[in-house]
C-alpha cells in the first residue's frame, strides 16, 4: 500500500503544475492513455500441474502535456499480483523534453532502446533488465534510468549523448538477493557515474548506427567468503559487487526487396565475468576479464498480412573459460517468428520462438489475440520451455512451462 500511495503521490507533484498553469494556455495539448488488463498463467508440466504461476491484475497510465517546443511524460503502473497476493506499484518513466530546431534535450527517468535486434539483447545495454517477478521472466522488461539526454539533428544525422549519475542495477528476484549478505553498490559521486552515445544515420540503401557506452555492468558479481567462528568454518557469507564496463557497437538496416536485412555487433574490451565458487574460496578474486563480441545478423519479411523475422546470434569470448562460472568460450541460438492476421485484421495469430543451438534448449510461445472492439482485447497462449541435451538456459525455466489468459482494455 505504501508504494500505491508513493506512486500517486508523485504523479500528481508531476501533474499539478500542468493542470494549474497550462491548461489556460490554448497551446497547451494534454494526452491521457493507458491499459487495464488482467494475465493468468497456469503450469501444465511440473510437479505441481494445474498450479498458477502468474496471476497480474493492473492498470497502467500514461500522461503527456505539450506546450509550444517542450514537453512531459509520465506512465506508472499499479496492480496486484495473485500468486504472490501483494499489491505493487511502479513510477515507469517520468522526464521532460525540450526541442528546437537542430537540437533538444530529455531530462528525468526514461527508458531507453539501443538497436535492432528483435527480443535479443546484444547493444542494448543502457537500461538494465528487470527479474524481479515471474512476469518479467516471460515478457521482456527493462528498468528506466534516471539521466539526461543531449541530442543534435541535422538533415539524416543524429547524435545522441546520455549523462547518468546515478547507477540502475538489474531487478533480481527476492529468493536470490535474500541469499546475499552484502551488495556492494557503485558510490553515488561524479566518478561512478555511466555514459553512452548513439550517433545514427538513415539513408536511402540503409540506417546505420554507432554505439558507446562507459558504465557499469549492472548485474552482480559474486564473492565468497568462509565464515569463521571460534576457529571453524561454520558457512560461506555470499557478497555481491559491480564492476566497470565498456562497450563499442554497431548496427544496420538494409531493405532488400520486401525483406530488411538487420545487423549488429558489440565488442566489450576487458570484460568481467564471474569465477567459480571453487577458484574464490581458494584466495582468487571473484571476476576475471576477457575481450567479448556479441553479433546478430536478422532478416524480416512482411508480405500482405504475414510477418516472418528470423534471426541468429552469438556470443564469443577471448581467453580461455578454465577458471570461470562459464563452460563454453563460443555460445549460439537463433530466433523466429510468424504472425498472420485474419479476419480484417480482428484476430492475429502468433507463434515465435528461441532455440540455443550448442544444448538445443529453448522456448516457444504460441498465441492469439482477438480484438473485440478497438479498445478490448482477448488473448490465449502458450509457453513451452524445454531442456534440450543440458538444461541450458531455457531449461532452467520448464517448471513455468504453461497456458495462459490475458484480457486487457486499452484507452
């Protein structure tokens, strides 16, 4: 109840001065949307089949007020959450713009999408992920960061320059920061604070974008240490750090006919990855760096009302893994996915899915979606999550492995 309340707090300290002195103005333009909807999910391969995994009820609200050259954006989100029978509340995002005529200016928390890859993450590293409820699991989410955004335009060129002082770290779920004694967060100063610049151009034969970014990974690293007491070992105190990162990118878009050709790439220099438990509780430190390249290369195809994009990726890194929390220096998976709308486009009908080619893990959504009306919308589907050869990275998931159930009516 506490976060419900700060929520509507903040919204309305953002909206007051809005209603107060601009609605007068007749330049003033206010916008109200959002969407209230409801999304159960119910387990069909574990143990404890027939069980609900998910169960989100919530309204999310968007504000935007616009006057002459500047602007401001508010969306939050409250709801509650069956399966764990708590209510939640979440500021998304809340700036301020201004634009001119070559130049302008974001200000405030905002989320924010760096490259072309559909549902893989390769540059996309400014805003962390969150994990935090079983709903982030199965839908991608993303944390806003608190920072301001300079940018410059001229004719097909764009740049792009991110200042943010104060570190965002990836939501994690409460039974796995429960286990942790310590987190050892970045200090809140000038010298901890995260850069990033986009610098796009968009051509007749394709787009193009350069990335950089200097910050900090924001998932953590763990150390352990024995706990000694009266001279034996009676545990092992589990600690949490994050350390520095760097990150030079790129990506592409090529229309070739009626299919785009999408490409990206990310190299990280010196990059911290995670040490075994065994190497730490000998004495070693709990990271080691490696040079590490992400690359993705898509294709997408969108004849009349059919959609196909396919996508493959890989992640390699330099150096050898003998010491590390990581068994393969080279990893791979590939994507696809098809639509097909019917019916004068009232009823779409969906079926992606990720598959890693070195377990052969992978997960599969399958899904479609009704439109009632403009505004109100039905929607049944799938999640399957499978092992492969190893548990992989999907396998690890199986037991979410479920049916599901969303309603949602958009204003």
């Amino acid at each position: 109840m506490k976060k419900v309340l700060s929520l509507i707090f903040h919204l309305s300290v953002f909206i007051f001065p809005f209603s107060v002195f601009t609605f007068p103005l007749a330049a003033q333009e206010v916008k109200f949307s959002g969407e209230a909807g409801t999304f159960w999910a119910g387990a069909i391969r574990s143990e404890n089949r027939g069980d609900f995994v998910l169960g989100d009820t919530y309204l999310n609200g968007k504000l935007e007020a616009f006057y002459e050259n500047s602007s401001a954006y508010a969306e939050g989100r409250i709801g509650f959450d069956e399966t764990e029978n708590k209510a939640y509340a979440e500021l998304k995002e809340i700036h301020l713009d201004y634009t001119a005529d070559f130049w302008g200016f974001r200000i405030g928390r905002q989320k924010v999408a760096w490259g072309k890859a559909d549902g893989i993450d390769i540059v996309n590293v400014i805003c962390p992920s969150d994990y935090s409820s079983v709903r982030a699991m199965i839908e991608s989410e993303y944390s806003a960061i608190d920072s301001a955004r300079l940018s410059f335009n001229k004719d097909n060129l764009s740049l792009d320059a991110y200042f943010i002082p104060f570190f965002t770290k990836t939501a994690l779920p409460e039974a796995k920061t429960s286990q942790l004694s310590s987190i050892n967060m970045p200090e809140i100063s000038i010298k901890s604070a995260e850069y990033g610049l986009k610098l796009s151009g968009y051509f007749s034969k394709c787009d193009i974008s350069l990335y950089g970014f200097y910050g900090w990974c924001d998932t953590p690293f763990l150390d352990y240490v024995p706990k000694i007491e009266n001279g034996a070992q009676t545990g092992i105190e589990v600690n949490a750090d994050y350390k520095r990162m760097a990150m030079l990118g790129a990506d592409g878009a090529i229309p070739i006919g009626e299919t785009v050709l999408r490409l990206e790439g990310a190299f990280f220099p010196k990059r911290h990855f995670q040490k075994s438990a065994e190497k730490i509780l000998s004495g070693e430190k709990n990271t080691e760096e490696h040079n590490n390249l992400l690359a993705l290369a898509g294709l997408d195809w969108m004849p009349e009302t059919w959609t196909f994009t396919a996508q493959y990726f890989c992640d390699c890194l330099f150096g050898e893994t003998e010491n590390l929390d990581r068994d393969r220096k080279f990893t791979h998976g590939a994507t696809l996915s098809i639509s097909k709308s019917l019916f004068s486009e009232t009823l779409k009908l969906s079926a992606s899915g990720v598959l890693m080619l070195n377990d052969l893990d992978s997960a599969i959504e399958l899904s479609g979606e009704y439109s009632l009306s403009d505004s109100v919308f039905l929607e049944l589907g799938g999640y399957i999550f499978n092992e492969g050869k190893e548990k992989g990275t999907y396998g690890e998931y199986k037991d979410y492995t479920s049916l599901y159930l969303k309603a949602r009516y958009v204003f």
